[in-house]
C-alpha cells in the first residue's frame, strides 16, 4: 500500500473520529480534496446537502445556491488549497437559505499535508452549523425587541455579517434605495443614527444568544 494511499486512510479515520464530536455540537463536517471534490461528509452534512439549506452538490463540488454566497465560497475554497489563506488558516463565511434570515456558517481551513503531498494542494476542511436549528437564535429576539418587520431583520442580519449596501440589494433581491429606505426604518425603531450603531446593537445579540 502506498503512502499516499496510507495517508489519506488514516486523514479518514481521524474524520470519522472528529465527526462524532462535531455531532455533540451541532455541527457538521466535510472534507474537499485539492481538486474541490467532496471526498469525506459526516452524516449531518449529507442532510444538510439533501434538505436544500442553501448548501448543495454539483458534479462532486461543494457550491453555494445564491450567487453571491457561492463566489466567497469557491475563493475561500481555493484559497485554502492553494495555501492562500494566512491569518490562522481559516476563513469563516455565511450562506444564506431562502428566506436569508437564519444562515448556515461556514468554517473552512486548510488540512496540511506533507512536503511529499504538495504538489496538488491541500485537502480542506469544512465544518458547517446550521444556525436555523439554534432555537434561541439571536434574530427571534431582536426581531421582537424592536418590532421589526421580516424584511427588515433580514437586511440587519446581513449587515451584521458586514456585507455591503450592493450585496444587500442582491442578496434581498432589491434595489439599493430601497435597502437604504429599511435602514431608515430601522434606525427609527431601534433607535440608532448610523449604520455602525446598528450593526453593533446587533452584534450584541449575536454574542448573546
């Protein structure tokens, strides 16, 4: 048996080990080759990828239904194979779903490999936490604190992910004007001024809930 062969059986076995723990916490776990195949899934994420969540499957390669979502997840993808990624090896990303409000996020890094291994890239490691199983998720009660509309939550969850007013329109299907017209809706029942003040009242929900 190669070494190669011998490598990547035991990079599997230790998957399979991290997968039970990923499980006690809610997560869920791929393994993208340097080719961007899917080569390892835990069992919660081929659940994921089965129910449509905004995660999906084409020809073996992990991709993103919105367009906006999948070109942050192909260059965080690529960056991590190809050794781009430099602050601590990870890059952590959010794609959206249907209704946008409660995103699955995304931790990718890269799985080093040998000098021997290199040529082709590393394999990358995607753990992967459906936020809409989290019942007391932070938007249910920010929502309800200051009465906001479904639309409105939805542009204050993606300005809190620090997307800007551009992806907004696109991600909400909508003109900028009228993302700029929620905002000022939203400033008066929150009672913010400027968009920083709202995206750090947010956030405190976020590291709360």
């Amino acid at each position: 048996m190669s070494d190669t062969l011998l490598n990547t059986n035991q990079q599997l076995w230790q998957a399979k080990l991290l997968e039970q723990g990923l499980e006690q916490l809610g997560q869920a776990m791929l393994i993208v080759s340097c080719r961007g195949e899917v080569v390892f899934s835990s069992k919660a994420a081929e659940a994921i990828l089965a129910a449509d969540r905004g995660l999906g499957l084409q020809q073996g390669k992990l991709v993103a239904d919105l367009p906006a979502d999948n070109q942050r997840l192909q260059q965080a993808l690529e960056s991590a194979t190809k050794e781009l990624l430099v602050t601590g090896n990870v890059f952590n990303l959010y794609v959206h779903r249907n209704d946008y409000i409660r995103p699955i996020s995304l931790t990718i890094s890269k799985m080093v490999k040998s000098e021997a291994e290199r040529r082709q890239g590393h394999h990358v490691l995607v753990l992967i936490k459906d936020l809409n199983l989290n019942q007391e998720f932070w938007a249910d009660r920010l929502r309800e604190e200051y009465r906001l509309s479904p639309r409105e939550m939805q542009c204050v969850s993606l300005l809190s992910e620090g997307r800007d007013l551009k992806d907004v329109a696109e991600l909400m299907t909508i003109g900028i004007e009228t993302v700029r017209q929620y905002i000022k809706n939203i400033y008066k029942k929150m009672g913010v001024h400027k968009q920083h003040e709202l995206v750090s009242l947010a956030l405190e929900y976020r590291r709360n809930r």
